[in-house]
C-alpha cells in the first residue's frame, strides 16, 4: 500500500508493520546500496493474535484489524497510533470496508455487525 509518493505500508503475519521508503533513481542503480535504513517498524504486535482481514478507511487515513479470535482495532495511518479497539471474542470469518461510505461490515460465524467509524 503506497502512502504518499515515497513510502509503502507493508504488513507481516505476525502482526508486525513496516514502513518501506522507495529509494531514489540514482540508489536502484547503484550496485553496492544497502537497503537496511530504508525499512523502519513502525508497530510490533505480541498478543499473539493472527490477523484474519486488512482493510484501509474510504478516506485512507485509517487503518482497520480484524484477527482471527475478534479483536478489531483501528489504526492512524499518519501516526500509526492505536485509535481505537473492541474485543467481540468471537470466531472471524471476514471483514469488508465500504470504498464509498464510512462502513465496516465484520462477519463472525453466528453474526454479522455494521459498524460507522468516524473520527
């Protein structure tokens, strides 16, 4: 997921989230660059929950979680901080974010919930 113009978000299994700077022209070309500053973690999860759907807000300032046990959580893309989390404590089985509307549609195995997130 490409932020801006220079960066991309980009998500681990475990929940980690790293932040990937494109590097500049002249550095692709270059044959002895080193990428190691150009990753930098911006959150680590260990509550050992594993991430069941990823979906970005219509407006693409936030970043909503839905894992496997039920925890949704809701993240700033600008600051990368913990905006807001419910645990359901229920078994996941997806979760659609509306392009067009301020919608989550979170489906567990006995239910279905809409939620309205604003800021």
């Amino acid at each position: 997921m490409y932020i801006g113009t220079k960066n991309i978000l980009a998500g681990t299994r475990t929940g980690d989230i790293y932040e990937l700077l494109r590097p500049r022209e002249s550095e692709l070309k270059a044959k002895n660059t080193t990428y190691e500053n150009m990753v930098i973690n911006r959150l680590s999860c260990n509550n050992n929950e594993i991430p069941k759907s990823v979906g970005f807000s219509h407006k693409m300032d936030h970043l909503y979680a839905l894992t496997q046990k039920g925890l949704f959580c809701v993240w700033s893309i600008k600051t990368l901080q913990l905006q807001y989390s419910h645990n359901f404590q229920r078994n996941t089985v997806s979760m659609i974010v509306f392009k067009n509307k301020p919608w989550i549609l979170l489906v567990f195995e006995t239910e279905v919930i809409i939620s309205y997130y604003t800021n």
